[in-house]
C-alpha cells in the first residue's frame, strides 16, 4: 500500500477524540504517597498525530469542549502549541454536576513497582460527540484528508461516540480516505455492550486500511483467536503473532497493513519493545531491544503516529515499522504521554541506538 500527500488534500491525518487532562506525582511517587503534581493534556488518539504534527504534517482533531472551562482552554492552547488544527462544538457545563473533561490520574511506577492508572471520566464531554456537529462533505470531500485515525477508546466510551466513529469511517470511505484503527480494547468501557459494540467495530475493521491492535484486541474485539502461549522462546513467540495476524487478514481482508507491537517487561524503567507487521503478503518484524523508560504510557501511540507518519511519506514498507518502533520508543522518554520530535534525523538515531551529543 502507498498512500501520497496530495496537493489537494488539505489534511495528513484528522483524528476524533476525547480531550482531558493527565496528574501525575512528581519524583515517580504513587499516586497516595504524594502531594505535588502534573498536569498535562492527553488523549491517546492525538498523542498519535503528534508525530506528523510535530514533523510538519497538517492535523485536524475532531472533538468537543466545555463552554468557559479553564481545561477546556488548556486544552485548546496545547493543541495550538502541537501545531494541530482543531474544532468542536463548546458544550454548557450545565452547573457543577454537568460537563467536564476528563482526569486521567496516573503515577509512572518505579523499578518493581508498576504503574496505576485511575481513570476519572464521569460527566466526559467527549461523550455526547455527535456527527451532526462537523461538516463531513466539506472536511472528507472539499478538503480532502489523507488518513482518518480513529482508536478504540473513541467508538467504545459511548453509544453516541460508536455512532460518531461509524458516520465518520462511512464518510471516509465514501471521499477516497484512507481508515487507520487502533483497536484499544478496555473491559471498562465494554461492559454490557459488548454485541453493540462488537457489532460496531468489525464495521470498522472491515472497511479499514490499517488494523493496529495487541492480542487482547484482537481477540476481545473482533473475535479473533489469539497467539498461543506457553513457556516458548522468543522466536516463536513471533511466529504465533504471525499466525494470530494472519487470522486477522483472513478475517478482515479489506486493510492493506496490519501491526502489532511487543512489549516485554523487565522492570518499569527497562523494557524489551519490538514489533510486527503484515504489508500486504510481506512480513517485517523487529526483535524486542532493550529500551530504558521515562514513563510508559503513549508508547503504543507513539508507534502507530510514526507507522502512519511514515505511510503518508510515502517510503518503502521496511521503513514503516522501524520508524514506528523508533518514535514509539522516544514517546517513553518524555513525561507527556506524547512524543515530540525534534525532527527526523532525532528519531532515525533512536533507530540505530545512536544516543551521543549532537552539538
């Protein structure tokens, strides 16, 4: 598959999401031990647009604020500073008990002790995200959009949002976009939903360019059986990726690129992260390196924008995946769950272990 950056596209990528905020206790402290922390804008599906927004590709989010809330306006001065394009509708509040954004609250963990994740998401604005507030004619047909990125969290976190993300992949494939899902499966978001939701995401699967998801995705959201376990080697344990991918292509035959990453952890602070991807009837696999971790979290986004930074770029399929695994890699070396690369040649250098001094 190739896909090129038409003049007469106005965007590389549009993604719909559900912005918030992420707290996080300074000095790698649990979440109770601690009094101090930061707060930073997140959502997974803009940490992967980052890549192309920060290497200069034209981005717009999809998605829906708090009329007159402060984070609302964090969030709308962050996107800015990502360079992103963005527009949502500004819903009420509706007083103390209506509307907000959501906390995500989060410490990073410390050597053997893991991460914790708490997710605050009553009242989410991103919930009520509607079709009928964006003009899908002019953002798919009049402007054009290269890849439209859509992931999991989004089609699952309310009926109206599958609703949303279904009207969105129909519009898309309608204008000539190319579909980018990430499957991101939570039990959470899932529960007494799952026919619906099933339903809604083999829809999207089945009309998508690229299918991006871990073993639990493919299994608990599109059917699909899983790698076998056991007590193998690591070779093999690729091999039965390969197998549990190409079920998947068998199954949703429509996508051109289908990828998953590894991810072997030895402590918080170090892990073996590799990859595996299908491009057509060819296989290209990275063997887990050792990576050394800031903070984990926007690693598996990390690796879906530079995977799609490279698509849009238009270089040969090899370099897809080791582009993908090197900004994968970078975004678990900043406190954002985002990356933010310098350039190009910041990310290639990752990709060959190349960490000395630029000066």
């Amino acid at each position: 598959m190739k896909i090129e950056l038409k003049k007469d596209f106005k965007w590389a990528m549009v993604v719909p999401t559900s912005m918030g905020v992420r707290i996080t206790p300074v000095n790698r402290q649990p979440v109770h031990c601690t009094d101090t922390f930061m707060m930073h804008v997140t959502s997974a599906e803009t940490n992967v647009a980052s890549i192309s927004s920060y290497l200069g590709l034209p981005v717009k989010v999809l998605t829906t604020f708090v009329k007159g809330s402060p984070i609302a306006r964090m969030i709308k001065d962050n996107l800015a500073g990502r360079h992103m394009n963005y527009e949502g509708v500004e819903v009420e509040q509706g007083g103390p008990w209506g509307f907000r954004h959501q906390f995500n609250i989060a410490d990073t963990g410390q050597g053997p002790r893991g991460p914790r994740v708490h997710n605050d998401r009553a009242g989410e604005v991103g919930r009520t995200l509607n079709a009928k507030d964006f003009d899908l004619v002019r953002i798919f047909e009049k402007e054009g959009v290269q890849i439209l990125h859509m992931s999991g969290l989004i089609a699952a976190l309310s009926p109206e949002t599958s609703t949303f993300c279904l009207e969105l992949a129909r519009a898309a494939k309608k204008y000539g976009t190319r579909i980018s899902f990430d499957l991101n499966y939570r039990a959470t978001f899932w529960k007494n939903r799952e026919k619906e939701l099933a339903a809604t995401f083999r829809e999207i699967a089945g009309i998508s360019d690229i299918l991006v998801g871990n073993e639990e995705d493919f299994q608990l959201c599109l059917g699909v059986k899983g790698p076998e376990e056991g007590g193998k080697d690591l070779a093999t344990k690729i091999e039965s990726f390969k197998e549990m991918i190409a079920r998947v292509k068998k199954t949703f035959p429509n996508a051109s690129v289908y990828a998953t990453t590894l991810r072997q952890v030895i402590s918080v602070n170090e892990h073996l992260w590799g990859a595996i991807m299908a491009e057509g009837d060819n296989w290209h696999v990275v063997e887990p390196r050792e990576i050394h971790i800031l903070d984990r979290i926007g690693g598996g986004d990390g690796f879906v924008g530079g995977l799609l930074y490279a698509i849009l770029r238009g270089w040969e399929p090899e370099k897809w995946i080791q582009f993908g695994w090197a900004t994968g890699a970078l975004a678990t070396t900043v406190v954002t769950d985002y990356g933010q690369p310098a350039d190009e040649e910041q990310v290639w250098s990752i990709w060959k272990g190349n960490a000395r001094v630029r000066r």
